[in-house]
C-alpha cells in the first residue's frame, strides 16, 4: 500500500488529453449544448445535494472543483451554486478556451472569475496541502491511460489538507446508462473522447492505497438522463410544455432510486467520498 504519493505524471500527452482537443471540443459545441436545460438542471440539483450530504458547511473553506465544462456550456454547472462564506471557490481546466467562456459564465452571474483557472489535473497548480475539498465530477473518466486516473488521485492527495475531503465521480460502468452509451456510439460517435473509468470497487481500492479513507460511496443520476436531451426536446416539440414538465417530474421522482439496492446499476455514475487523513 502506498502512502506516500508522488508528483510523476505519464510522459507524453495523448492527442485526447490535449489542452487543444478540449478547445476545439469547446468551440463545436459552444451555443449547442448537448444537454436540454432541465436535464443540466436535474444534474446540477444532483451533484449539489452530494455535497452538501458529504462535505457539508463550506463556510471558510477553500474548493476545487477539477473542471469547468459545465460552467463553460451548460445549465449542469454547479461551482457557481456553492455556498462558500468567507472561503474561496476555485476551478481549473485543461483547456483556456473552457476556461475564458467558464469566466464569460461567471462574470455574467456576478461571480468572482478570477479563481477559474487553466491546469492539468496530472500536475495540479495549486500547492500541497491548501485544499479544504476537491470536487471532481466525471473528469477523470476521459483518459485514454487508466494509470491517468491514479496519477491524478495522488495529485488531489497532495493538494488537499489533511482531513480534506474528494468527492469524485466517474462513469458507471455496470449501469443500465453504460450500456445505452455504448449502444448509442455504434450508431454516432459521442461529441468527445470517452476514456477509462474504473467500477466501484476499483475506484475504492485505489484511493485506499494512495492513503485516503473511503467513508461513503452512493450511485447518481438514475434516469438516463445522459440519454434523454433528445427526447425533451421532442417532447416539448409534440407535447408542449406538459409533456415537458411531466417528463422532468418522471426524472426527479427517479433520482429516488439512489436509496434502493440497485443503485449501481441504474445510477449513470459511480460516486465516493474520501478523506485525506
């Protein structure tokens, strides 16, 4: 078991984890966002409620939050929701152009953009230990190296204090969404690079062995809502604004599904809790 984690990151950078993949990524789906409102907002509501269950009273605290596609794009963003009195709220990205519209978002919101900045989660900018809780929410499920995933955990040991919290999600892949995902990429290609990910008990045992402790582990987003922008979109075409709303309830009502046995596999991503002791 490995205790004390290092600073070394793979050589070499593969084309997918370039910071000018994610630009051009960027810029093709700027203003067409492949996430209907509702379903960014079912998200959004989601992975705030995590937080709040995991990390609790952010007051004075200082966040992370790993990437900053969704406040560069869409209504799933949530850094600009957390309540943070008397903290700071930070977010770093690979790419400058996700960054610079992040700050657009921001500014436009009346949120400080100055804390949104550019990095690689391989080589974290911030320094050893001056992180209260790192927020990763399904970044780093687009390596094209699993041992990236790993590299970047240990990054995230370094920068957080002791008894800082990581909360981190990746793709589930022993869910039912999984599987549609994979389905729907035989018949057109997903709008970026989806890498490694790691199932619940992979993920809890590597952050065991970088030295965190795992105190809880849950499943989210148990709708298919990955899947299901198209179809609201129809929805509000055909059914207008009833059928909308009555597909939004249907989706909220099975975020529920959380609390039963079979949340790993409905639940789009895997989540855990860990502890830097």
């Amino acid at each position: 078991m490995t205790r004390n984690p290092s600073r070394r990151t793979p050589v070499g950078t593969p084309a997918e984890s370039a910071p000018s993949y994610w630009d051009e990524i960027s810029d093709r789906i700027f203003g067409n966002y492949y996430h209907d409102a509702v379903i960014g907002q079912i998200k959004r509501d989601a992975h705030l409620r995590l937080i709040a269950r995991w990390c609790g009273d952010l007051r004075g605290k200082t966040v992370l939050k790993t990437d900053l596609f969704e406040e560069a794009h869409g209504t799933d963003q949530f850094l600009f929701e957390l309540e943070v009195p008397g903290g700071r709220r930070l977010g770093m990205d690979i790419s400058p152009v996700i960054v610079r519209r992040a700050r657009q978002s921001a500014t436009a919101r009346g949120v400080a953009s100055w804390a949104l900045v550019a990095g690689d989660v391989l080589a974290i900018p911030f320094p050893a230990r001056s992180l209260d809780v790192i927020v990763s929410n399904s970044t780093l499920d687009h390596f094209p190296r699993r041992q990236s995933i790993d590299d970047a955990l240990r990054q995230f040991y370094l920068a957080l204090k002791p008894g800082g919290t990581l909360v981190v999600t990746l793709d589930n892949p022993r869910s039912l969404s999984y599987f549609v995902g994979r389905f729907k990429r035989l018949i057109r290609p997903e709008p970026f690079f989806l890498g490694h990910t790691l199932s619940l008990s992979e993920l809890t045992a590597m952050l065991t062995g970088i030295g965190y402790r795992v105190t809880d582990t849950t499943a989210i987003l148990h709708g298919l809502e990955n899947h299901s922008s198209a179809a609201m979109q129809v929805a509000g075409r055909l059914g207008g604004p009833r059928l909308h709303a009555a597909i939004r309830t249907l989706l909220v009502v099975l975020e529920r599904l959380e609390a039963a046995p079979t949340r790993y596999l409905t639940g789009a991503f895997i989540a855990a809790c860990a502890v830097k002791p």
